[in-house]
C-alpha cells in the first residue's frame, strides 16, 4: 500500500486500544500499513512512534506502531467509559474520515464504539455508519454490509425497533440496497458478475399471502425493478433456509429486511471473522463486527481477529478503488 490505513480509538474504555497493540504485532511485518489516530499514553506493550501526518507511517510501520495523536481528556478506565473522552472519540472518527477524503490515508477502520456513552458530547447519529455518511456528504446513500469469508449480507433497514423496521420497509429501499451492493461487489470485491438472494420478510417467505403480503406487495416490484436493471437476483426466499451451506453457493451477497435477519446468520457463521464494511461512502470504512466488550477490556483475553479482518479487508477494498474509479 502506498498509502495507509487511518484506524481510529474507539472507546477508550473498551478493547479498541489492545486490538490495535495486537494487530500491530500481527501485520506490522508485511501485512497492511495503518495509522492509529489515538492516545499513545494508553497503547502499551509495543513500540510506539508519534506522527504529524500518515505520510510517515509507511517508514516507521515494520519497527514502530506509527501513532496520530488524539489526547484523551481523562486517563481511561477499563469497562468504565468517560463522557469526558467523548470529544476524543468523536475527534478521532473526523480525522479519519478527513484524512481519507484529503488522500492522505487510502481508507478508515473504525474501532468499536458505544453510542450512549458519546451522546451528552452531542452526539446525534444512530451509528458510525450515519455518521461518516454525513462527515462525507453521502447521507442517505450509506448502505451496511457485513462480509466474512462465509456470507456477505445487507439489511435493508438497520438500526431501528423491529416494528418501526418493518414500517420503514419500501421497494424504493430494496432497490437502492440491492444497486448499492451490486455495484460494491463488482468494483472492490472484484465479482464480475453478482449474484443477490433477497430475503422474505415473513416466515415461509409470506406462505403465498397466507403469512403477510410483504413479498408480493413490497418485495416482488423490487426485483423486476432491479431485474429491469440487468441485476442478478433472485428471491424473495424464506429466511430460515437462506442461510444454509447449500443456499449459499448459490449468491454473492444476501439483502435483509432487517438488522437481525442478516447480522444472525453472519454471527453465528463467523463472528471472529465478521467486517462491517460501509458502501455507498466516497471512502473505504470497515470495522470489526463486535463492540467494545467492556466485560474483558484490560483483561488481556480479546481476539484481534475481526479487526485484522477490518484492516485486511479496507486494504484490498482501497487497492480495489485505486485500480478501477467510480463511473
């Protein structure tokens, strides 16, 4: 990589800080350059370097962890967040996202974050996918996806009640979705030719109308819609039988209806190796699919493995974006 990775705190009184120390260790000896926009008081355990810019990471990366420095307000406490490091928090996600629209950095991972621990700061956003759709003028077009070497999905509706999911539920949507991960898995997962399941919304996939009308009424315009695109999907299937080894040889990416439909089976499949990657950004943003396990911050016991996944995967999907433009 010719330019580096921005990867943010996360909450600093969670595990984001340890992962970094240890997915440092694991690639600082040929696997993808990154810098940690933190606060080198708290990353021990390992060589540590300040940096006024990601310029200079690239040198330093092999023997040191190159950090950008974002101060924390108080010294952070293990599984007992601080609504006086908000700031920093947040500074760190706006830096990132700054320093990947600037060029300076090729793509942001994000650390875990907890979203009711930055609110008294003036935080608003649902998530961190909302807010980097704001911080880089794509709000509304921002689509979830969380791949794993087992299954790619993307809810359709995120982060809402199941009811208000439900509500929220359109054809418009499921259209915007669909086009949103057939043009990502064509440009920067490099599949020629993608293959989208879409999901029911009802057990049985509505039963013929018998379980609800969803399928018919919203679902089935979407894919002559998308049909009518040139896309290849298929669908609305029953979500229980999705999901199953023979099921998914047969697409590229599964579009949910809701949260759950889709982060379950992706879970349960292969948590450890889970990315939240965001589409429809003009930047590369993954994150780990996890939070920030306050229960076993400090303890020595996270498994960095779904953040080297993040940073792995941002890499190829930066080198991707490079070789092949946006029309």
């Amino acid at each position: 990589m010719k330019v580096p990775l921005a990867l943010t705190m996360g909450d600093p009184a969670g595990i984001g800080g340890e992962l970094t120390v240890l997915a440092w260790q694991a690639l600082h000896d040929g696997g993808p350059c990154f810098v940690a926009l933190d606060d080198p008081r708290r990353l021990t355990g390992v060589p540590i370097v300040e940096v006024t810019s990601p310029k200079s990471a690239q040198e330093i990366f092999r023997e040191a962890l190159p950090v950008l420095p974002v101060g924390l307000a108080v010294p952070a406490q293990a599984g007992k967040p601080d609504k006086a490091n908000a700031q920093a928090v947040i500074k760190s996600i706006e830096r990132a996202a700054s320093l990947c629209l600037s060029g300076e950095a090729s793509g942001m991972v994000t650390n875990p974050i907890n979203k009711a621990a930055l609110y008294d700061a003036g935080f608003t956003y649902p998530g961190h996918t909302e807010f980097l759709a704001a911080l880089t003028g794509a709000m509304g077009k921002q689509i979830m996806m969380l791949a794993s070497p087992n299954l790619r999905v993307v809810p359709v509706t995120v982060h809402a009640s199941l009811r208000n999911s439900i509500s929220m539920l359109t054809t418009d949507a499921i259209v915007v979705a669909a086009r949103t991960t057939a043009a990502a898995l064509q440009r920067e997962f490099g599949i020629v030719h993608p293959r989208l399941a879409v999901a029911g919304l009802n057990p049985h996939a509505g039963e013929q109308g018998a379980l609800g009308d969803e399928e018919s009424a919203i679902i089935a315009p979407a894919l002559v819609t998308l049909r009518t695109d040139g896309i290849d999907v298929s669908g609305p299937w029953p979500p229980d039988t999705m999901f199953t080894r023979t099921a998914r040889a047969h697409y590229d990416a599964a579009i949910c209806m809701y949260h759950d439909q889709a982060l379950i089976p992706l879970k349960t499949l292969d948590m450890d190796h889970g990315v939240n990657v965001t589409l429809g950004l003009p930047i590369v943003r993954t994150s780990p699919d996890h939070g920030t396990a306050y229960d076993i911050a400090g303890k020595g016991v996270a498994d960095p493995s779904s953040l080297i996944a993040a940073i792995e995967l941002a890499a190829m999907l930066a080198e991707r974006r490079e070789r092949m433009p946006a029309a």
